[in-house]
C-alpha cells in the first residue's frame, strides 16, 4: 500500500475551551468538508473518550487534547494501522522534545516509567470516509484521580518542567503528520519494525484478557495486521486483535 500525495501536509489547528469530546468535534468538521490535516485541541473535555468505552480523564488546560482528520484513502481494512502510526509518532516525539524514555504498550497506550502518559483513539467518521485520530497526552498534570493514580504519569512528574501546552499541541500535530505521511509512502512494514523497537513487555511474560478468556504466553510482537502476537512455551503462537488487558506476569505474579 503506498499512496503518492503532491504536497507535504501541515496542520490546521483550531483551538477550543471546553468540548464535550475534540474527536466529536472533528467528526462533525470531518462531515463538513474539513481537509486532511485540520486538528482540534481543547482545553477541556467534558465526555472524553479512551478505548473500549472508558472515560479519559483529564485536568482543565494541563493536558495536549487533539483530533486530527486524515483522509488515507486505504482500504478500510487496513485504518487500524493508523493507531501504531500515531503512537510511534507520539513516543519519538516524547523521546526527542523532552527526553523521555516513551515506550508503547499495545495496541496504542505509550508509556514512561511503566505509566501511561498518553493515548490514542482512532475513529472512522462512516459518512464520508474520513479517519479521525485523538491523542491525548499528559502535560503538566501532577495529581490523578485515585482510580489512576498508581497507573499515569506526565511530562511534568517525568521532567520537572512545565510546558506550553498549546505549542506542545503544534509541535505534536507536525510529529503526527509527518509520520503519517511517512507510512503513507512506505507501507506498514517500516512503522511496524520501528513501533518494536520501542514495544513494553516484549519478550516478558503475559496474560491477556480478551472477551471470556484469558491468553498466557510471551510477547513476541506485533504481526503485519497489528495483531499482538503470543508464543506459548510450546512453540503455539496467538494473534490477539483486541483485548481488555494485558499484564506482564513477574515469579506468578501480575505485574501491570
């Protein structure tokens, strides 16, 4: 898969206060016409949205809240790479702007210290074939609801530094694009073999729960369909497509 483009994309940033959620807002600019590369930040969401239905919680202006539009024109089929397109773009830019040890956890969480410092959201927008991404990044947030508390992590606890979040946002959206366009000319094969260089877990053991069942064995990557892939101590491999967790597992123990 490889689509040849004329011009280098560069974003369009259209900066709100409080959303309900920046990838609603999006899909409905997405609907209307917005080009490729228009991305919506905001200062706060109401009805933030992570994977599988849960909430993304965020503090009000201390965090890089974003949706992009992307209009691939790829089959269908083949949007779910965009999640590690996008991840891989966010954890080289963690590591190169601010010198943090980014790491992502699959499919689309990145990682520093072994805690989520920020997300991806990919959603198709079905009227028109347009792809809209949200990335959500912890910025200069120092203090998390209990329920995460033990689990997240910013730039700020990772840096000991406040940054601008609405250049962040730009900084980012140039990042995104810039990789985007990159898989665009090349395939999924490159952003893949790069996304392992960085992968959390690789080579551990783990368990994954997925819908009734639980998968143990040791993460060996991610196949060419992004399918976390699993080798049982018998040699038996599982491509995992979707899963509600996967936890590392350390002297029989569950380590998250």
């Amino acid at each position: 898969m490889r689509v040849e483009r004329r011009d280098p994309l560069t974003p369009t940033l259209h900066a709100h206060g409080v959303v309900d959620s920046t990838n609603d807002v999006a899909q409905r600019m997405a609907r209307e016409g917005a080009p490729e590369g228009t991305a919506v930040t905001a200062q706060r969401q109401l009805k933030g949205r992570g994977r599988r239905g849960r909430a993304w919680l965020d503090e009000p202006g201390a965090s890089v809240l974003m949706s992009i539009i992307l209009r691939p024109g790829t089959p269908r089929e083949t949007h779910s790479q965009l999640s590690f397109v996008v991840s891989l773009a966010v954890a080289e830019y963690l590591r190169s702007a601010h010198g943090i040890d980014a790491m992502l956890k699959w499919p689309n969480d990145v990682l520093a210290n072994g805690r989520k410092i920020a997300g991806i959201l990919l959603e198709l927008e079905p009227h028109g074939g347009a792809v809209v991404v949200g990335i959500g990044v912890n910025v200069n947030q120092q203090a998390f609801p209990v329920e995460i508390a033990s689990t997240a992590t910013s730039v700020v606890i990772e840096t000991g530094t406040e940054r601008d979040t609405a250049q962040a946002a730009e900084e980012l959206a140039r990042a995104t694009l810039s990789e985007y366009e990159a898989y665009l000319r090349s395939g999924f094969e490159d952003i893949r073999k790069r996304w392992l260089k960085y992968m959390w877990g690789f080579g551990r053991q783990a368990e994954v729960h997925t819908e009734g069942r639980v998968i143990t064995g040791r993460i060996v990557g991610i196949d060419r369909a992004g399918a976390l892939v699993l080798r049982e101590s018998s040699g038996v491999e599982h491509a995992v497509h979707a899963a509600d967790a996967v936890n590392l597992v350390t002297d029989g123990q569950e380590a998250t």
